[in-house]
C-alpha cells in the first residue's frame, strides 16, 4: 500500500482487512489499483457486511469533466474508483512508470460481479431508455437466474417518481444498484441522494444499460484487446463521441504531461528548501 491508502473511504473494520490496495494518483485523482480478482473480493465483502459503497470508473473523459466541473470533482470523492480503459494505464505509467494492474471497467466488470456472487444478490437498475432498462434487466437475469434483478427506474423519470423510487430502495435495500444516467449525471445523483439505508453498492456505470440491451454494439474483443475500444465506439457513435474523443483524448495526455511535470517541480522545489 503507498501513502494514498491512509486517505481511502472504507468505514468498516471488518472489511478493511478482506483486501487491501494503493491507490494512484492520476492527476490529482485517487484511482484503486487492484487485479480483477481483488476488485470482486472487495466488493463481495462490501456485499456481505452490507456497507454502503460508491463506485465509479475513471476514464480519460470523466477526469476531464472533474478538471472542469468542481461539483463533479467534490461528488467523486465519495466515490472509490476504479480505472477504466487505455488513457488511464497511459497516465498511470506515465505518473507512476507502470500501467494499474486490471482494467476494471464497468461494462465488464459489472457481469464479472453478477455472476461472482457465492450467494444470490438483489440487483436494482436505475437509468436508460425505458426499453433499454427493461432488456437489461432480462439480459442480466439470465446471467445469473439466481440473482434477484428489479428495474426500479428508467433514467427520464421526474422528482416525485425519483423519491418514490428512493422509498421503494430502502424497503428493498438491493445489494447492487447500477444507475445508468451518464456523466456527471449519475455520480451527482449517487453523491446528494444515496446513503446506507437505500443499498450496498451504487454504481455509476454509463452506457453499460445500452450494450447490454444490444442496443449499442460492444467492440469485438480483438478490437479491445489492442486497446482500441474507444475508437469503435467512436466510429458508431460519430456525432456524439467525436468531441469526447478526438478532443478530449490529447487535452487528457497533456493534463496528464502537465501534472507530472507540475509534481516534479514542486518536489524538487520541496527538497531544495
Ligand atoms: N441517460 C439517462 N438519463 C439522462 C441522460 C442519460 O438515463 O438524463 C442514459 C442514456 O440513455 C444512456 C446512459 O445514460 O443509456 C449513458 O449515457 P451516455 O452514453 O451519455 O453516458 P457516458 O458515456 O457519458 O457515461
């Protein structure tokens, strides 16, 4: 564990101890690094104690909307984050001479949960497409017909129908809730409305609603396997991901270049002092 680990967000003894992890500092950001397999035991033990715990996937996107947006920034510090995609194993061995350990992003990570419970879990679904919801919940249910999978909203309901929602949360307590309104949307939702009496784990978790509804076609895994996922999804989605990508892509690398060149020299500052 590096020095980040005495800043972490855990609140129960019982599961500090099942895994224990660094976190990286990707500018400025406190990203958990751990292997595929320490991630689902640190979940499943989050499951087990019952501890209310905020996760998110920090992508090359998201850490630019945190540099613009300080609400944004202030909700992911109630978050544990885990690292998502090829800009932020760039940064990491850039900043740290060493990529994270596993790409744990949600579109995976959140099937590899499902279906690694020892015990059945509640799975709740907030977000999307009211017939994107729906297909996922059927598609998440047949991956583990075990698991108890609840459509609790679509992601275009009003106020009223959200606290109606959020009663319905606290009488079910889901041990999974997996909100799928995008970014910042979801993670400002999580942050003012979430607490340990609506569920176990809160997930942020984008568009893994609408690839696992079929709506949106996943990458072949050739094509993720050299890293190229976001290009694909690029090439769907033009209109909408250009901007995300052919923009947001190098002013990430530059952020990234800038903050290891910003810690450099207040460290060597520090030490001439
Ligand atoms: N979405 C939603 N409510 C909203 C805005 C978005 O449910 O008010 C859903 C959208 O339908 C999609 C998901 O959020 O299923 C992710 O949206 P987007 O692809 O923009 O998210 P990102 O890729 O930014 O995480």
């Amino acid at each position: 564990m590096n020095s980040h680990a005495s800043r972490d967000k855990f609140t129960g003894t019982a599961v500090r101890t099942a895994v224990a992890f660094a976190y990286r500092d990707i500018i400025g950001i406190d990203v958990a690094d751990l292997t595929l397999d320490e991630a689902l035991t640190f979940v499943n033990a989050r499951i087990e104690n019952a501890v209310h715990t905020k996760i998110s996937f920090l992508n090359a996107h998201n850490a630019n909307v945190a540099k613009t947006d300080a609400g944004f920034r202030a909700a992911l510090e109630k978050f544990t984050l885990f690292p998502d995609g090829v800009g932020v194993d760039i940064a990491a061995k850039l900043l740290q001479g060493r990529k994270f350990k596993a790409n744990l992003n949600g579109t995976d990570f959140i099937p590899a949960l499902l279906q690694s419970a020892k015990k059945p879990v509640k799975v709740g679904l907030y977000g999307a497409a009211p017939d994107v919801v729906i297909k996922t919940a059927e598609a998440f249910s047949k991956l583990n017909p075990e698991n108890d999978v609840r459509v609790l909203g679509h992601g275009f309901i009003n106020e009223i129908e959200q606290t109606t929602m959020l009663a319905e949360m606290e009488r079910w307590h889901p041990d999974v809730l997996l909100v799928a309104l995008g970014v910042p949307k979801q993670e400002l939702w999580i942050a003012d409305h979430l607490t340990q009496k609506h569920c176990s784990l809160a997930f942020g978790i984008g568009a893994l609603f609408d690839f696992a509804a079929g709506n949106v076609p996943r990458a072949p895994q050739w094509v993720r396997a050299i890293r190229l996922e976001w290009a694909y999804r690029l090439i769907n989605e033009p209109v909408r991901l250009a901007r995300r990508y052919l923009l947001g892509n190098p002013l990430f690398l530059t952020r990234v270049i800038a903050y290891k060149f910003a810690s450099k020299s207040a460290s060597s500052g520090s030490q001439n002092v």
